[in-house]
C-alpha cells in the first residue's frame, strides 16, 4: 500500500501573519488601557494613551521579528524529530507546568476534555504576546539565570526538578500569570483570540492516546486550561491573607482588577 503523505510544514510565518497578530497585540494593549482610564475616573487621561499609540506601533516590528523567531524555533525542532515543548527554554518550561498535567501521557485515555501537545507553539506564542516582547525577553532572562543557579545542568527530564521548585522560578511564574491575567478582563473576547491563536499555530499531528490527528482546541478544552493555569492565582484571591500580599506588592488597583477577572474566570 501506498504510505500515507504527511501535510507538508510550512517553512516559515509569513510577515503578514506576523504584521497582524502584532498589531493586534498592540491594538488589545490600547483598549485595556483605555478602558482602564475610564474605570479610574480619569487617572489615566484618553489623551495620555492616544500619545502611546506611536509608541506601540514603533514596538510592532519587534514584535513581528520576535514571533517570527519563535515560530521558526518550533520549526526546527520538529525538522529535528523533536516534539515542540521548548525544552531549551528553562522560561518556557516553567509557563506551560500549570497545565502540564492536562496533557496525555498514558492509557485509559481520559474521559474529560484534554489538550494535545499540538498547542504549544500557539500557547507560547499568545504568552509572549499578552506578556509582551520587552517583558518577555526580561522573563527569559531571569529563567535562565535561575536555571544556571541551581545547577540543574542542560535542560532535560531529569533535571527540571530543582528549577521549578525553586521559590524565585514560583515567583516569576507568579508575575508572569498575574501579567497576562489583566488580558481577561473580557472573558469570551479573550477565549475567542486565544483558541484562534492555537488553532491556526497547532504543530503536525503525531500520535497521543485519545488525540485524533484531526484535533483542534475548543471551549471545553480550553475552559480546563484556563482554569488550570490560573488555578493558584484563584486561590490566591480567595484567601484573604494572600489578597493582602498581593496588595502589597503590586497595589490595591491591580490587586482589585486582578480580583474581579479571577470571579469573571469562575474564582
């Protein structure tokens, strides 16, 4: 029998599916903002965030340059044989533990909704959108570091274990879901570019108990993940003495937004 084709892999990300997803970054970023000022009463004047505008565009070439160079990253790895996980990336690693256990690892395949590993090139890259490129190189730094410091050797199975517990690996896992939380403020706004953003960036299929080559995320699916990746900062602002802390280090107006899209999440 004839062997089965496989889809071809695109060699690379167009620039002008690179130019739109940055300059719908850049876009969200201007209506959080906006909306905001508004909630504060005006602390943070329309006229202020217009002036910005220049700004964010001048950041969308980077921007497109950084996503570029993270989708061609996933595409050498597979050209490798190698599943797209970012094992490399001690930061990377550390962004996808919350939702880890959501993925398929070994018969009875599992009767609620899981996520395919496909997602990960399309996770990583809405994680460095919503972070943003600045904040995200500066969190790639920091991981690295942390890695180098407890001497975990190069990246692998075996050794991620002192890394990801280490406190100051948990505190920019904290920092970083805290940063892209304040993106959820509209919940079915967000799901619908997020889903979009994995779907049209999932890796080739290859065989996961209970994953059909066929798969794609939805909204059960999705809801799991959400859920799971903000798991710890749900019960955060449910304990009263965490709320605190929280205040504390990043102030009663981010604590309280922080708060009210954790109860929009089902907190």
């Amino acid at each position: 029998p004839a062997t089965p084709q496989r889809r071809p892999t695109p060699s690379t990300l167009s620039p002008e599916r690179g130019r739109a997803i940055a300059e719908t970054m850049v876009g969200s970023f201007l209506e959080r903002m906006k909306a905001e000022a508004q909630r504060k009463g005006g602390s943070l004047t329309l006229t202020d965030i217009e002036a910005l505008d220049l700004e964010f565009e001048q950041k969308t070439g980077a921007l497109q340059e950084l996503l570029e160079q993270s989708f061609q990253e996933y595409l050498r790895a597979h050209a490798q044989g190698k599943r797209p996980e970012r094992r490399h990336s001690p930061f990377d690693r550390l962004i996808v533990t919350p939702i880890e256990h959501l993925f398929p690892r070994r018969e009875p395949i599992p009767t609620k909704p899981v996520l395919s590993r496909r997602i990960l090139p399309g996770f990583f890259m809405a994680v460095s959108m919503m972070i943003g490129a600045d904040a995200i190189e500066e969190s790639r730094r920091k991981a690295k570091a942390i890695f180098d410091r407890v001497g975990a050797g190069s990246p692998g199975d075996a050794v991620w274990g002192p890394f990801l517990a280490d406190a100051e690996a948990q505190r920019l896992l904290a920092d970083s879901l805290i940063g892209m939380s304040l993106h959820f403020a509209n919940p079915d706004k967000r799901s619908t570019w997020f889903m979009a953003v994995i779907n049209n960036h999932l890796s080739p299929p290859y065989a996961e108990p209970g994953i059909a080559s066929t798969w794609k995320l939805g909204q059960p699916a999705y809801e799991r993940m959400i859920d799971a990746l903000f798991s710890d900062l749900m019960a955060t602002v449910g304990n009263a003495k965490a709320r605190e802390a929280l205040t504390r280090r990043f102030g009663p107006e981010t604590c309280a937004s922080i708060i009210t899209i954790m109860k929009g999440l089902g907190a």
